[in-house]
C-alpha cells in the first residue's frame, strides 16, 4: 500500500511538472524557431536602420520639392538635387528589399 502512495505521488508530481512548464517549453521552442529564421534573414537592427535611413530620404525629398516651391531652389538646382536623392533612396530601397528578401543560400536548403 505504501509503493502504491509513493508511486501515484510521483506520477502526480510528475504530470504537475509537465502542466507548469508547459508555457517556459513553448517559449524556448519559439526562440530556437526564430534563431533558425533569422540565420537566413539580415539582422532586425539593420532592416530598422535601413528603414529609417529610408524615412529620412523622404523627409529630404519632401524638403527638396518644398524649397523649389517656395523659391529658395531654382528649377535646375531643384531638378539637380531632386534626382540625386531619388537615386539615393532607390539604393536604400534596393537594400531594405535585399534585407527582407530570403537569402539564395536558403533556398538550396
């Protein structure tokens, strides 16, 4: 009688265990989930940078159309600085697009 108090005890224990650890399991097994996906994507810092570099030329372009509009760029100058930035911000674009895009070697896995 004793062995069979002792057993169910430590079957209950047991299943106990299992039942609170359930959520602390789930979390490990999303961060080794994660870890596998970002071994095949840019780090999230880069993409972030690269997405404010991207706000920031924007907020250039915006600048840029508003002084040609209200006369403290000419239209040569505006055209000038206008296509620079543009070709500034594709770059930054094809970069971010690079950043967020699966890398080739993931492909052949």
């Amino acid at each position: 009688m004793d062995a069979l108090v002792v057993l169910l005890t430590l079957v209950l224990v047991a299943g106990v265990l299992i039942v609170i650890s359930a959520p602390l399991r789930a979390r490990a097994a999303e961060r080794r989930g994660s870890t596998r996906e970002s071994e095949h994507t840019k780090p999230e810092p880069e993409r972030a940078a690269l997405e404010a570099e991207r706000e920031a030329k924007y907020r250039e372009i915006r600048d840029a159309e508003l002084d040609y509009r209200t006369g403290k760029l000419s239209r040569e100058d505006y055209e000038a600085v206008d296509a620079a930035l543009r070709r500034e911000a594709i770059a930054i674009l094809d970069s971010l697009e690079r950043a967020q895009a699966p890398s080739s070697d993931s492909l052949e896995d």
